[in-house]
C-alpha cells in the first residue's frame, strides 16, 4: 500500500511536466516583453522548426487597438514568420499576436508586448486579454482550501494533538495533508493557465499547444507560479514519504516550507502593485493567510478527524485548539485590519466600490464564523472541562467548517480583485501595473 501510495506521488510530479512534440518561439525581434529605442519596420518570430503561417499569423496591435502589422511572410525554410509594421511611434506599448500551424497538425498560439522607448507591459495586459473572470475566483478558493488542508491539518497535528495518537487518526491526518498537497499543487498549475488563457484568449485543445512562457518569465504571478510549484512538489514528496515510511517527524519540514511559500501570494498579486503598497503590507497579508489557514485547518481537523474517529481525544483536542484559536482569531483579525486599512484609501470605498462589497461580505461571514466559534467556546468548552460529552458538536464543527470555506472563497474574489485606486501627486502619477 505505502509503496503504490509513493509512487502514485511520483507520478503527481510528473503528469504536470508531459508536452507533447512541438514547433517553439525560439526568439523574436523585437524581444519578448521587451523595450526598443526606435519603431521597428517589421516584427520577426524563429521558430525550432518550420511551421506554416497564414496571413493574419502576426497581428501587432497598438493600445488602442488598432491592427498596425501588415501579411505575414515566411523565410528560412519556414523557420522564420515576419510581419511589416507602421505607424509605430515612440513612447507606446505594443501587443503582438501570432499562431502557426506545426508539423504536427496542431496550431500554436503565443502573446507578448514590447515597448518603444517605454517598459513593456505584462502579457496579462496585452491588449485583448480580459480581466480576472469566476474562473479564477474557483482556482483560487481551490488553492486556498488545499493551503488549509495541508498547512492547517498538518499544523494542527503538530502542534495541537498529542505526540501519540490512535492509528486511524494518524492515517487520516496523512491522508488530508497529502491530499492538500496534491491539490494545492495542481490548483497553483490551473490558475496559472487559466490567468495565460485569459489573455491568450484561446481555450481548450488550442491551449495545449499555446506559448505559456511569457507568463512564466515575465510577471510576479508567474514567477511565483514556478516557485510555489516546484515547492509544492517537494512538499508533496515530503509528505508521501514520511507516509510510506511512517516517519511523521518529517511533516516538519513539510510544514514550514508551506508557510513560507504562502509569502509568495502576497507578493504577486494585484496589491502588491499598488501605489500605497508596502512591505509591511506584504507581511501583514502573508501573517493573515497563515493564521487563517491554520484556524480554518484546525477546525477541519475536529470534525474530520478527531470527532468522528477519536473520542477519548476530542476533550484533549478540543480544549487545547480553543487556546490557540484564540491567538489565531487575534493576530487574523489585527492583520486583516491593516492590510484593509492600507488597500482602501477612503472609509467610503467599503460600499461605494466593488472591492469595498466583497470585502464587506467577507467581513460578514468571518463574523459568522466567529459567533459560530464564540458559542463553542461559550457552552461547549465549559462542558468538555467539566468531563461531558456533548452532543451535537460534530455536526456544528461541520457546519462552522461550512462557513470557513465561504470566508476562503471571499477571500479568493477579494484577493483576485483590484483594489480602489489611489490619487497620486503628479510627481508620482504612473500606473500602476498588475501582473
């Protein structure tokens, strides 16, 4: 069993890496999110192999939209597309667009901007590419169920639940921290192609043979995409290990990895580009995540784990995550209010702006969650002190677990939204850019 699990965990970290035979950009002129100092005449695509190019193959379009790029023509064997453009003046931003039919059959598609004289912005700006849609809310909430999972339950285990446990709870525990991982794992490989389809704008099949690496290379997201992923698989292969071999004191170092690559959220998302962002900010997010995930985990833990499979460990349990969750509920709290503080520049923004909404609605369901808490600290703890076995509680941990999981899906909408603006000074009046 502990020897299919390992290599089943295997080939987790091994699926996401197939690709199948195809042409690649091997370079472009103008270069990939790159900047020139005079308007170029033509735009030029290589390509590892030949490929056959329509007419429209490169379509280079100006911020306002406008097509700029004339009919494609093919050298070097078919290696090389070329495309003349006109018109192009200094001090803008440009988009270009391409497709090519391989040998293989399938057609490949690829996005990239350069600058003339100007910073390229991120292929997630190019022009055409849409806004964050519900697609990426689900991503998110998915990666921050997986993130309460494997941070929360593991952590939970480690740092509540006593060194010796039943052999059940133990499994169990494996179980749902491995699970996490998995998903967690490929949650962060969803989102980060749905995020390149989004401005791609192509989907299905003609996805599978879509140049990602821009995104991969030249934003924040992507570049906390490959760290998170390779950390993840680490993590993954961590904890199917320690499974396997039954060594638990190895969901250690699993554990740790995982809070930090929770850092690299804050640092790649909408508020990180912010005028008024900061490295306090950025701290502050990352502390909230942490601590939200470990209270969520937490109470995952009682009514997954400790309630229906160890009842001489529910009192145990129970009372000794009261005692945390009340630091946890604390310093989430205090961080939560910061990081709101500094993404709203006026106290009328909470219901006169779209962010203001969702972060509202958060606020309501933590509330909820937090009364759901108040009343087991209130008439449940005091029983279970007291050597009672309460009934119901199972049932009313999975309903508060029920309430978490909405505050993580707010919580994805909020953290995938853009928040108010600021006004800046004309000194300091640039826009700001979301990778």
């Amino acid at each position: 069993m502990r020897r299919a699990l390992l290599a089943a965990g295997a080939l987790a970290l091994v699926v996401p890496g197939l690709a199948a035979a195809h042409a690649s950009m091997s370079g472009a002129t103008p270069a990939v999110q790159g900047t020139v100092d005079t308007p170029p005449s033509e735009v030029v695509l290589r390509f590892d192999q030949a490929v056959t190019a329509p007419p429209d193959g490169i379509v280079v379009l100006a911020s306002d939209g406008r097509t700029v790029s004339g009919a494609v023509e093919q050298s070097d064997r078919g290696t090389v597309m070329r495309a003349p453009v006109t018109g192009l003046v200094a001090g803008e931003a440009y988009t270009v667009r391409w497709r090519e039919l391989s040998a293989d059959g399938h057609i490949g598609h690829g996005v990239f901007t350069f600058g003339v004289g100007v910073e390229a912005p991120p292929p997630t700006e190019a022009v055409g590419a849409s806004g964050m849609t519900w697609r990426d809310d689900v991503a998110r909430w998915a990666l921050f169920a997986s993130l309460a999972l494997v941070l929360g339950v593991v952590g939970i285990r480690l740092l509540v639940l006593p060194r010796v446990v039943d052999e059940r709870v133990e499994q169990r525990v494996y179980l749902l921290g491995t699970l996490g991982a998995v998903l967690a794992l490929n949650a962060g490989i969803v989102g980060f192609v749905i995020r390149s389809a989004n401005a791609l704008q192509v989907s299905g099949v003609d996805l599978l043979y879509a140049d990602l690496s821009p995104f991969a290379d030249s934003t924040r997201f992507g570049t906390a995409f490959l760290v998170t992923t390779l950390g993840f698989g680490i993590c993954l292969t961590i904890l199917v290990v320690a499974w396997a071999l039954d060594r638990p004191e190895l969901r250690w170092p699993a554990f740790l990895l995982v809070i930090a690559l929770v850092w690299g959220y804050p640092l790649s998302g909408h508020q990180a580009t912010e005028p008024n962002a900061s490295v306090l900010g950025q701290i502050a997010d990352w502390v909230h995540l942490v601590t939200a995930m470990l209270w969520v985990g937490g109470v995952l833990t009682l009514a997954l784990v400790v309630w229906p499979l160890a009842p001489d460990l529910r009192r145990t349990a129970f009372l000794r995550f009261s005692r945390i969750a009340v630091v946890l509920i604390g310093v989430l709290v205090l961080a939560g209010t910061f990081v709101a503080i500094e993404r709203l520049p006026a106290l009328d923004d909470l219901w006169s702006t779209s962010y203001g909404h969702t972060l509202l609605v958060k606020i309501g369901l933590v509330l909820v969650a937090l009364a759901w808490g108040g009343i087991h600290h209130t008439f449940v703890r005091p029983r279970l002190e007291r050597g009672e076995s309460p009934s119901g509680v199972g049932r009313s941990l999975l309903g508060e677990s029920a309430v978490a999981m909405a505050v993580l899906l707010a919580a994805a909408v909020l953290v995938n939204g853009a928040p108010p603006p600021v006004e800046t000074g004309p000194s300091s009046a640039v826009p700001s850019s979301v990778p």
